[in-house]
C-alpha cells in the first residue's frame, strides 16, 4: 500500500522547505553527465561520446555513471576510457553518499548531484548532438538564471493529482523532456536537491508524472527557482525528438524510442544528422566488444599479480599448434586486442585445481584455459572445435617475463592496494575522493614498502588519461615527500596531502 496522500503532501511541504547547505568544495568546473548502464544503454552512450569527441570536437570532460558490476565490466570502462569519458559505479557514491533508491529515472537526478562538476550538461545516452554543445554554458539565458531546460511535446493536467499534492496552483506550462538539461548546481541546490528527494519517493511520484522528467519541474516550481525553458518547440522525427537550441537552430536528436542497437536492425531515419558517422561507430564497436557485460570472478592476488604482469607484457603471439599463429594483446581491462578471433574477446587469470588458468573467453564461451610453463609459454588446448593445442608466447622485446611481473607484490596489503584503485576507478574524480584514496595509499605503504613497487608498475600500465591512472600518479607524487608535492608534477609545494584543500587545477585531478 502506497503512501496516504495527505501523508505524502506533508512529507513533501517538508522537503521543499529544506535549504541544504551547497558542498562547494566537492565541485568544480563544467563537464557532461550521462546515466549508461547496461549493455543497451552502452551501446547509445558509446555512440554519443563517439560523435562528440570525434565528430563535433567537444573537449568537455565526461562522465558515465551506472549501478555495479551486473551493468559495465572492466572492458566497457577501458572502451569508454578511450573517448575521454569517465565511468562512475553509483554504487561506489552510495557508500559515501547514501541513496535508498537508484533505478533509471531515479539515477539521473543522483548522478547530477554527485557528479564532481559545478557546472553540468545531463545528457541521456540515446541523445546525439549535431552541435558542440559546449556554447549553452555561455548563453546568457543560462547566466541568468543558472538552469536551461527544453520542452516537451505535452502538457501536465490541470486534472493532475500532482498539483494538490505539490500545494501548487495550476500552471500551463509544457512538461520538460529531460534527454538534455544545462544546471549551475551552485544556484539551483536547492531545487535539485528536492528533485532527488521526490524521485526517492518514485514508488509514489510516478504514478502522477511520467519518470522523472516533471520532477524537475515541480521542484523548481515549489521552490520558486529560476530557470529558462527553451521557446523552441521540438521538431519530431520517426522515433527521435529533435530539440532546438535557444537561437533555433538543431541541437540535439534524442533517439528515445529508435536505441542504438550492437549488431542489430538500426533503421535509417529521414532527416537524422550525423547518420553515417553513427552507423560507423557501431560497426567499430562491433569489431571491439561483443555486447556482453564481462567482469572477472573473484579470483586470488596471486592470480591478480599474474594479470599485473600479462598486461604490463601486453604483446603475445597466440599460436594454434601446426596451423597457424596471430598477433594478441592482453589489455589491461581485460579485453583482448588486436586478435582476428571473434571467439577470443576477454581474457583473465582464474584459481584452477593444479594452480592459476590463463582463461581466454569470446561469445559468452570459455575458448581455452591455458598453464604456465616452466619456459614461459602459457600452453593448452582450445575447449571448442577443433579442440587442438595452443600456446600463448610473449612477442620479443614486449617486456620482461619473469614471474610475469617486473615487481614483486606478494603481501597481505596487497588486495586493499587493489580494492582502493577499483573503488577510485568508479567515483567522480573530486577534492574528497582525491584526499581519501591517496591518504589511503600513502597508509598503506607506510605500512608495506612493496605497496610503491605495486603502484610504479600499475602506474606503467595503467592509461594516463583514465581515473585508475591518475589516482596512481596522484598517490606517487605525495609519496615523494609527505608535505611538499614535487614541482616537477606541476603542485604547488609546500601543501599537505592530508590536510590542506585539493587543487584540481593541477593536472593529475583534471580529466
């Protein structure tokens, strides 16, 4: 049984009377945020990015927020890593900022929130830009009131329950469709914050209002905020909203019931921009990663420091014993690259009864677990026809071989090493996050002096640009001395790591 609507009524009078505190230390600068979970959603996002970053020159820093494991593995993070783009686990924030409630809707208003911006495009994942959108923060409409929203093609009812419950006189006013909003959260606190409060209370709201878009526009309504509805109503495509920016001219096509598709029917819409260029970056996605959500089992930090190694070597030769032999690399998150078997896409190091297996798995099948033997070779025998042996050989000068690791990184630390870098991985890269994760590090390696062999060899194989990267390098530098950061990283000296406010001007806090 729901809430009693005089109940609820009061419950959200309260609310909209709060006036949290803004955090301004946790945000900073202006970036895009985009809720992509799961393999579908992947799919649109990965497109979106690929048109902006490639296509429309946007350099604004991204990031890509979903709900654990079971929506995006290491490979998806390491594809959306390559185009600049951030991922961020919710699940992660969530145990440093509580939530009772993520779902779709319900994480759009959360990822706004917490994301390390001050300033935030949200873009839906299915929304494909004709235009560097990066312009909207300098309009004057947005100076003036701090947020910019875009109209929808329906009305809210005057009949609707939700203005009784709301307190609020009727309004004609169009709903807002929510595939792209432009928010100054230093303005609109306030107001996105009761935002989240009502899509907490989804299991209610929703039976009202269609998702979370008209959240948005209760809130700022019971609040009295400020804001600017584009004027410009939208042109409709077959399947796809097409939203105009405030000059007139075409901004955005939101694809909302015409998703993206890997390897599937993607029917040509007259009058979509950016069409063929789209329908390119499928294909390239095609050929990169098989539409599966992998993520490695658990598995020991013996196997761990063996992947550690194979990553660091990277160039193999996969030979298929009197038959052929092709190039492979062992990414680092887990993807195979640059291999011309379709049935080998991930890889990693498994527990097996007689001791580690190096799994190689394509097509949701296992393809081969393969033993190290005492020359180095990885060796086995392919599980799917035609069964025969195979081995794995590092490629010459691809690094060294020894133990599969140039460092040592036995020890009982070692896995909160690991469970520190995967959890950073996964948060938006803020002055907190920034101080907790290399206070922790630095902890740790106080302790166990093989934690800064651990960290230099992560650091050599890690992508620069990426937030596991730069968590590491971040780490580094603060080790080199304690309380002056080196000038060589481009830190003001004379700055405590621990205590002192993060500047995120330097190089190594910004993506």
């Amino acid at each position: 049984m729901g809430i009693p609507l005089e109940e609820l009524k009061a419950q959200l009078a309260a609310a909209a009377v709060a006036d949290p505190t803004f955090p301004d230390h946790r945000f900073a600068e202006r970036g895009i945020v985009i809720c992509a979970g799961g393999p579908r959603l992947f799919t649109c996002a990965w497109v979106a990015i690929g048109i902006l970053r490639r296509h429309l020159g946007c350099t604004l820093p991204i990031e890509v927020w979903y709900l654990g494991a079971k929506e995006m593995g290491p490979p998806m993070r390491g594809l959306l890593e390559e185009l600049g783009a951030q991922p961020v686990d919710a699940l992660e924030v969530a145990k440093r900022h509580q939530v009772e409630r993520l779902g779709g809707w319900e994480l759009k208003p959360y990822a706004l929130m917490h994301s390390r911006f001050r300033e935030v495009l949200l873009l839906d994942a299915d929304n494909v830009p004709v235009r560097e959108p990066s312009f909207l923060f300098e309009r004057p409409e947005f100076r003036e009131t701090g947020a910019l929203f875009w109209p929808d093609i329906v009305k809210l009812s005057s009949a609707n329950g939700i203005w009784a419950i709301s307190g609020l006189s009727y309004r004609d006013t169009w709903s807002l469709e929510s595939g792209q909003m432009v928010l100054d959260k230093s303005r609109c606190w306030r107001a996105l914050c009761l935002t989240h409060w009502i899509n907490q209370h989804s299991d209610a709201f929703y039976d009202f209002l269609h998702g979370d878009k008209d959240t948005f526009l209760i809130a700022w309504l019971m609040v009295a905020q400020a804001y600017h509805l584009i004027q410009h109503r939208p042109k409709l495509l077959d399947s796809t909203f097409c939203q105009r920016g405030p000059d007139g001219t075409l901004l955005f096509q939101h694809r909302n019931t015409a998703k993206w598709i890997l390897n599937g029917n993607n029917p040509r819409i007259e009058g979509f921009r950016l069409e063929d260029e789209c329908h390119a970056l499928l294909k390239e996605l095609g050929t990169r990663w098989d539409g599966r959500v992998f993520d490695p089992p658990p598995r020991s930090e013996e196997a761990r420091r063996l992947e550690a190694g194979l990553s660091r070597i990277r160039q193999f030769i996969f030979i298929r014993v009197s038959s052929d032999e092709q190039r492979m690399e062992l990414l680092p998150d887990h993807r195979v690259g640059a291999s011309g078997a379709i049935y080998v896409r991930y890889w990693h190091v498994a527990d097996g009864v007689d001791g580690p297996e190096l799994c190689l798995e394509g097509d949701g099948l296992r393809s081969c677990a393969l033993r190290r033997s005492e020359d180095g070779r990885w060796r086995g025998r392919l599980l799917q026809k035609p069964y025969m042996p195979v081995e794995l050989v590092p490629t010459p000068g691809s690094g060294p071989t020894d133990n599969c690791s140039p460092v040592a990184t036995s020890g009982a630390l070692m896995p909160l090493v690991d469970r520190v870098l995967e959890s950073g991985a996964s948060l938006p890269w803020d002055r907190e996050v920034a101080r907790d994760l290399v206070g922790a590090l630095r902890v740790l390696a106080a302790i166990e002096p093989a934690v800064v062999g651990r960290l230099k060899d992560e650091e050599m194989r890690s992508t620069p640009a990426s937030a596991r990267g730069q968590i590491v390098r971040a780490a580094l530098a603060g080790l080199v001395d304690p309380v002056r950061r080196p000038d060589s990283a481009g830190i003001a000296p004379g700055h405590n790591w621990l205590a002192g406010p993060f500047d995120l001007n330097w190089d190594g806090y910004k993506r």
